[in-house]
C-alpha cells in the first residue's frame, strides 16, 4: 500500500450530523408550534418487557424528543403483555389525534406475534418505518418513511458526500428493520447489492469485493478488519456493551475511505431520522385536516 498517494480515511460522525440536525429541527417545530396554536408533534413510544438495552434505546429517543422541543409519550407494558393487549394499545394511539408518530420498541418479547403489532400502526403514524405497507412503498421507490436505522444510513453516506451508485455493496445481515430494508434502499440508489446472512456460504469473500460494507449482524467483532478491502467505505451499525461494533476495527482508519466510529456513527442517525419523521408526520396530518 503506498501510503503517499492514498487520501485520508473519513470518519462518518453521526453524532456531529445529529447535533447540528437537531438545531434545524428545534427550529422547525418552534415554527409548528407558531402556526397551530401551541401544538407540538408528539411521538409515543412502547417499551414491552424490562429488556435494559431496549429501555435505554426508548429512554435515549424521549430524551431527543424534548431536546427539540417535541412531545413524548412513554407507554412501558409489562413481559406477560399478550398481542392482542398490544395492539389494542396501538390502535388507541392511532385514534389519539395528539400523537404524530408511534414506535414500537424492538424486539418484544417472543410470545408476542411483533409483525402483527407492527402493522397494527397507522402507515401515517408509521415513523420507525416498521410496516409491511411502508416497507413496499419504500421498496418500490414510492414516498414513505423509512426504516430509521436504514435511512440514517443512507443519510450518513449521503452527507458526506460518498457516491452509492454504481458500486459493489455488502450488507451483512437481513433483519426486516436493519439490512433488508438497507439493500433495497442501496439499490434504489443505484449500488451493486449483495445482502448476505448466516447461510451465506463464503461472507469473507463477499466481503472482501465489497466497496462499501455494512455490518448489521450483531455479533461482537465478527468480521474481522483484514477481510475489508482497502478503500472500501466501512459502516458498522452493530453495538455491544463497552461500544464495541460488528467489525474488528483493526487498521481500518489506515486503508479505508471512509468509517463509522462505534458509538457514534449510525446510533444518532436512528434517532434523528426518527424526530425528523415524526414532524413530517405532524405536518402532513395537520396539512389534511
Ligand atoms: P437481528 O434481527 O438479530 O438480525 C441479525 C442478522 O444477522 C440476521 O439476518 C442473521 O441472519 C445475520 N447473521 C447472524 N449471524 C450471522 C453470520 N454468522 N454471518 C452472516 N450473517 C449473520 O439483528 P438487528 O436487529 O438487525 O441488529 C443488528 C445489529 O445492529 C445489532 O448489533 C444491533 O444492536 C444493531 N442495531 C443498531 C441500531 C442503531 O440504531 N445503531 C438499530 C438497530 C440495530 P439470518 O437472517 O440468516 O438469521
């Protein structure tokens, strides 16, 4: 490797992009609240169970919510909740005219049917991007609001300015919140996409053809840093306790384009796409009435 010629690896500091987001958006429901008497968007969130990292990931989006100026409504369900419970708790909140946006905190517990309970929310409501029907849109190009992790993603990628289309992309794991909607996202921005998951055959040497590889497994370190081609754009949405990621970091900084630090790349993305789905929900709800 010639280290003379190779430019800087850049890291994609999503904490940085959603601070300076989150000023736009106080600024933006400030506005809101100007032009509908008071009104703030209100976002509800459910906790079902005592998982600790889910009550931390609820506690940590409430707390973003009041950092802007919007309302949150924490709704904690106890373990033995059945589905029918839940979504009858959904459909209140469909109802409820306050609420702008839901989101159902994944995962809940197994006895629970979670795909039932996630299209039980309102597509207009819909602003974790968890619906089947949101899902499609998406899928097929169509507006809607995106998967947040996912579209946080993109927005990282896109902010920094790195060109999607026309390169090879691996994204490692599928789940229907994470890396599924993540490659079609990819590829509706024109990449090459291989999506990959627990019975791929060969992952290191998908890997290794990767230009821009996501690792969304949720296993502590597992793609090792020397199966990521140098220049590759890196990004790790894993997070383990003590901010470990899915990818050993290694000497990545040295050989790649572009990385995402763990903590703070992907996780604040998630959050501010979420607040900022949840005022574009207020608006084009007060906007039809
Ligand atoms: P998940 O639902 O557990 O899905 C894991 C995926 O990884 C599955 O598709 C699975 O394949 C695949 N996988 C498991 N072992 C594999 C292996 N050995 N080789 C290749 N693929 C493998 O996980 P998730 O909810 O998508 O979360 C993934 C990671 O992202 C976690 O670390 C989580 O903490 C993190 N996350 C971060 C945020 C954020 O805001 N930063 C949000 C959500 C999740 P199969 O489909 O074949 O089982």
């Amino acid at each position: 490797m010639n280290g003379a010629t190779r430019s800087e690896c850049v890291v994609l500091d999503g904490k940085t992009l959603a601070a300076r987001r989150e000023v736009q958006l106080t600024n933006a429901i400030r506005g809101f609240a100007n032009r509908h008497q008071g009104r703030v968007p209100t976002l509800a969130t459910i906790l079902v169970g005592d998982d600790p990292s889910s009550a931390v990931y609820v506690r940590m989006k409430g707390d973003a919510c009041g950092r802007v100026g919007m309302h949150s409504r924490a709704i904690v369900l106890p373990a033995s909740t059945s589905t029918q419970e839940l979504r009858g708790v959904i459909d209140a909140l469909n109802q409820d005219p306050d609420v702008s946006g839901i989101l159902l905190q994944h995962p809940v517990p197994q006895h629970i049917d979670e795909r039932a309970c996630f299209d039980c929310i309102r597509i207009d409501k819909d602003v974790d991007g968890v619906t089947s029907h949101g899902f499609g849109r998406m899928a097929l190009g169509q507006e809607a609001f995106g998967s947040a992790t996912p579209s946080g993603i993109m927005r990282l990628l896109s902010e920094y300015g790195i060109e999607v289309a026309g390169r090879r992309a691996v994204v490692v794991g599928r789940s229907d919140i994470l890396g599924k909607p993540l490659a079609l996202m990819l590829s509706n921005a024109d990449a090459t996409v291989t999506l990959c998951h627990s019975r791929t055959q060969d992952l290191e040497q998908e890997v290794r053809r990767a230009q821009i590889v996501v690792a969304a497994l949720g296993k502590p370190q597992f793609i090792p840093a020397d199966w990521v081609a140098d220049g590759a754009v890196v990004v790790d949405a894993g997070y383990h306790p003590g901010g470990i990621g899915d990818i050993e970091p290694g000497n990545l900084v040295e050989r790649c384009s572009a990385v995402t630090p763990v903590p703070g790349g992907v996780g604040p993305m998630t959050i501010s796409v979420l607040l900022e789905q949840t005022l574009r929900a207020a608006e084009l709800t007060s906007a039809s009435r």
